[in-house]
C-alpha cells in the first residue's frame, strides 16, 4: 500500500491507489499524514485517473476597472482645493483639476510616437528640455508604454 524511498537527504513517501479507493485523499488526510511524518514528502499516485477537471468559476476579475488618476506623473500636479465663493459670500468646497491632454510626442530614442496624458504645463517643459531629460527627471520609463 505505501513504499518509503529514500533519495540522497530527502525521503519520498509514495502511496499507490487501493482497488476499493476511487476518489483523492482530502486534505485533512494529508495534512496529518505530513505533521505526523515530520517533514517526509508525501505523493499520491493515482494512475487511472483524468486530467484534473477545469474550474467551474473564471479567474478573479473587479467589476470595476481602475480608472486614470487626474496627476501629470511629469510634473505631479494634481487638483487643488478652494472654495467656490458666491455673491453673498457663501462658500462651497470644489476642486480645481489639472489641465491634463492625452498627445502622442515624437520619442526621439526610441524612433516612436508615445502616447501620454499630460498636464499643459509638462508638454512646455518638453518642448523646451527634451522627452528624454523631462522623463529622466521624473523617474519615468517610457520604453514600457
């Protein structure tokens, strides 16, 4: 029913399938099997048995996608908060978002365009600097995009 192998410092314990056996041990079973062995591997062969059946459920997906954070990751601007002031000087909380444009600039190392979502500050400093200088400065790796 079980053989014990030993193979240089470890030990192989293989279990062969019983007649009167037809489904796999639990995990219960195995469980108690390696803490009362102490450490000795444990397989089980089963030699008539199918492939391992497909899972029933897809994989893991969030219903809802991540969505872009309003940040320039060239500049790190992002919103600002102030307040929305009105002519009986009420005053209501609001958010001042960054100018932020989706451009494709000519990457010059790469021989590419490069799709980006900036703020309009950030496509200044890269006309002026260079894609590669203004990239380099904020830690950014465009041959990923």
């Amino acid at each position: 029913m079980a053989t014990l192998a030993t193979l240089g410092t470890t030990s192989l314990l293989r279990f062969n399938k019983a007649e009167t056996v037809k489904a796999r041990p639990s995990s219960q079973l195995l469980g108690s099997l390696t803490s009362q062995l102490g450490g000795i591997k444990i397989s089980y062969h089963l030699p008539h048995v199918a492939a391992p059946a497909t899972p029933v459920s897809s994989p893991f997906s969030p219903a809802l996608q991540p969505v872009a954070r309003r940040i320039c990751p060239f500049t790190g601007k992002k919103a600002n908060k102030a307040n929305h002031v009105s002519f009986s000087n009420h005053k209501t909380k609001k958010l001042q978002f960054v100018n932020l444009q989706y451009k494709k600039v000519w990457w010059e190392a790469g021989k590419r365009y490069v799709k980006l979502r900036l703020s309009t500050k950030a496509l200044k400093t890269i006309e002026k600097n260079g894609l590669d200088a203004v990239a380099k400065k904020a830690g950014i790796d465009l041959r990923k995009e």
